[in-house]
C-alpha cells in the first residue's frame, strides 16, 4: 500500500537560507517541495501566457 507516486523527478536547487527560513515560516518545515512545486506551476503558467500575448 503506502502513498501513491507523485510522477515527479528529483531536482536539487539551491536556496539561500533566508528564502528557506522564509518559506518554512509560511508553509513549515514539511511542505517545503510542495510549496516550491507549487510556485514553479504558478510562474510557468503566468509566463506562458505572457509570451502568447506578445506572439
């Protein structure tokens, strides 16, 4: 049984550490890869949308 694969890959980024204070202060020391996959959804999309504006 067990929690099912999320059907993503491992990235390694690199924070500075007053950006991940920041982050564990909002979200908690546990949330972190979730809050990060989040924000990189969240900026993907607002970029795309930019760019087929300016096609």
């Amino acid at each position: 049984m067990g929690r099912p694969p999320l059907n993503v890959k491992e990235t390694k980024i690199r924070l500075s550490q007053e950006t991940k204070e920041r982050i564990v202060a909002l979200v908690g020391n546990y949330r972190i890869a979730a809050f990060i996959r989040e924000a990189v959804e969240n900026e993907l999309a607002r970029r795309e949308v930019e760019r087929d504006k300016s096609s």
